[in-house]
C-alpha cells in the first residue's frame, strides 16, 4: 500500500506484467463495509488489471461509510446523500485516484470504477462530474443521486456502463437502478442493466455478467 493516497487501500499487481503503464479498476464498497469486502469480486476480473480498493472515510458499525444518508424524504429506500459529506468522498476518491496513477504506474487512460451500493452512488457521479477520465463504471446496486442526476456533460456518449439491480433488494429499490441506467442512456452512454434475483448482494449471475462486461471493455 502506497502512503501518497489519501484513503486506505487494497492495491492487487497484475499476475502478469504489462510493458508500460497498465489498466486499473477502482473499487469502491458498499455502506458499513470496507476495502476488503468487494476483492472476491475484483479478483475475478482480468489479470492484468490492476486493483485499487479504496476504504471509505469514516467509521460505521465496524464497517466504514462514504457519506451520511439525507431520509427526510421517508425511509432509507428513498434516501439521498447528505450533500456536504457525498462532496467530501467524491473529492477525496478523485484525489486518490489521481495519487494512485502515480504510485503504481497506471494507464490514465483506461481507468475503470466497479463500485457497490454507495460505491455506485460515488462511481455514477464522479462518470458525470469528469467522464473523460473514466473508460467504464459498474454501477451494483445504485442510483444516480439527485445532485447529479440533471447533469448533462460532454463525453457520456458511447461510454460503457454496467448497471445491476437487485429484483428482491429492499436497500436500494431495482427502480432506483433502472432510472439510473435510462438516464445514462438519455446522455448517450452505452449501458448493459440487469435485473436479477437477489437482494442486496451480488449473485452469480450478476457476477457473471459484470465479469464478461469487465473483460470487453478491458480486452477490447
């Protein structure tokens, strides 16, 4: 693990060496998880990808969270960022990804994000903010939060995006994710959405799909 980053970290090397600066994902985990939670994932994807699994900020019932939640509009189903914290993570993972091009040598230029739940909340936003310095997302479990949600930037068109919802997910309701994946395409980005028989977790069939997704993109 590298001390320039500005988050904790899990850094996997790819099983082979690459000449040059090598592709890289970014993980980003789910509310009250941690750096460690999404690596049985991770390690399915190509090896010759690096992995950065970053560690969100702050502490939650021996887990970790990008940001509080905002329920005033009903129950955690409804919910939304609260507004200062979700800009404090979305800062501080772009500082960390751009630290993290450095210190391992990564391609700038094919940097993916695969975030879950909170992490496909902070990975859907941050496509947005800047989606020229993203190849491809996966977006488990999310939504677009209302923040960004009326974004219309340059850049989103053709963009890969992979979108997974949970058919039995009671966290993050699969209409949520299913909005998300119809407002990317509106922008014009290139989004594969499943809808699977799970509820708040990934299933093997998810799994499998966001993999072949992964490979494609990493492959060509």
């Amino acid at each position: 693990m590298s001390d320039a980053l500005p988050l904790e970290h899990v850094h996997v090397e790819p099983e082979t060496p690459t000449d040059g600066r090598a592709p890289a994902v970014f993980v980003l985990h789910g509310r009250g998880a941690n750096e460690e939670d999404l690596l049985p994932v991770a390690r399915r994807l190509p090896d010759d990808l690096h992995v950065v699994s970053l560690r969100a900020p702050d502490r939650l019932m021996g887990g970790y969270t990008w940001y509080e939640l905002d329920m005033s509009a009903g129950g955690l189903h409804r919910s939304q960022p609260d507004a200062e914290d979700f800009r404090r993570s979305l800062d501080v993972v772009s500082e960390a990804v751009d630290a993290a091009i450095e210190a391992y040598d990564l391609d700038a230029n094919r940097i993916g994000l695969l975030g879950f739940s909170q992490g496909a909340i902070v990975s859907l936003s941050l496509l947005l903010e800047n989606p020229d310095r993203f190849a491809w997302v996966v977006a488990l479990h999310g939504y677009l939060a209302e923040s960004h949600a009326d974004l219309s930037p340059d850049g989103v068109g053709g963009k890969p995006v992979f979108v997974a919802a949970g058919s039995a997910d009671q966290v993050i309701p699969p209409y949520r994710a299913e909005a998300a994946a119809e407002r990317l395409r509106e922008l014009g980005a290139d989004v594969e959405f499943g809808a699977y028989e799970t509820a708040h977790g990934v299933g093997p069939d998810e799994l499998r799909d966001l993999v072949s997704f992964v490979e494609r993109q990493v492959k060509g």
